[in-house]
C-alpha cells in the first residue's frame, strides 16, 4: 500500500504531539501569573486611590467589625471613619462580588495588607513576582516551541533524505557533473 503526502504528514504531526501539548499546557499556565499580577497591581492603584480611608454607615459598623475584624478610627453621629486601614477600602467595596469573601478572609489572614504602607509593598512583590514568573514560563514556551520546530525541521530533512534514497541518482535530469 503506497502511503499519501497525507499520511506522511500525519506521521510527522503524530511524533511532535507532545510538544503539541506542553506548548499548549505551558501557554495557558503562563496566564495565571499575568492575571495575578495585574490584580495585585490594581489593589494598588485602588490603595493608593483610597489611601486606605474607608467612611461607612454606622449601621455598616458591625458587619465590618465581624467580617473584617477591623475597628474604625473615628465614630460620628452617623458615620465611621477607618484611616491607614490597607486594603479594606478595597475588601468593603468588593464584599458582595464573586472575590468578596476570599479577599475578606485574606485581609483578615494577612496582617501586612491592614496597613497601608506594608499593604503596598506587600502589593508590589506580589506583582514583581508575578511579573517575574511569567518571564519565566514565557520562556520554558519559547524553549518549547523552538524544541518542536527543531524536531519538526530533522523529521522533514530525514523524510527528504529517505525521500531523495528512493528515487536515486538515476531520476536526475541531465549529465552528473563531477
């Protein structure tokens, strides 16, 4: 059975498949530091926006002091002022989304983010280290690709030299020349 350019091709495409994958595997798991990193940064701009001021209700006192174990600086007739208070501005704001209850229970977990100096160099590490680790698995997905293609490149130069075996010398057109 004469096997088709097809079938050549596939045999090639099948040997490189888990290059295939780690490519793929590695380009997906490089967006998940990017993606921290630029929340980290936003809780940054947000901390320095807010400068860790946070006025509520005096009716929302209690529902801050429970779930972030925080107590305000300032109590007015109607209002509570909370200064210097890090990334509860943010926390407060953010209390009924989807990241609500999990920034909650960081800020209440982690005593660097209730100050807002400490909160934003606490920020800034995170998103250089984020940013770094994306350089790095940019990298191991360069290292990829490049590792596929020269894989790709020997399979096709060792097809054609198998190729060029088959039809031998005496297909070539014209005198051989020495």
């Amino acid at each position: 059975m004469a096997t088709t350019a097809f079938d050549r091709a596939w045999s090639l495409a099948n040997a490189n498949r888990r290059y295939s994958l780690s490519v793929l595997l590695i380009g997906l798991l490089a967006a998940i530091p990017l993606l921290f990193s630029l929340f980290s940064i936003a809780a940054c701009v947000d901390l320095l926006a807010s400068r860790g001021r946070l006025v509520a209700l005096v009716d929302e006192q209690e529902a801050i002091a429970t779930t972030m174990k925080q107590e305000p600086d300032e109590v007015g007739s109607n209002w509570v002022v909370y200064h210097n208070s890090g990334l509860l501005p943010l926390a407060w704001r953010a209390r009924e989304s989807f990241i609500g209850p999990t920034l909650a229970n960081i800020y209440r977990h982690v005593g660097s983010l209730r100050s807002n100096f400490a909160a934003l160099f606490t920020l800034l590490t995170l998103s250089a280290a984020g940013i770094a680790a994306y350089f790095f698995m940019s990298f191991l997905l360069n290292w990829s690709i490049s590792a596929a293609a020269q894989s790709t490149g020997s399979q096709l130069r060792i097809a054609m030299h198998h190729q060029l075996m088959q039809i031998g010398a005496c297909d070539l057109r014209g005198p051989l020349e020495p």
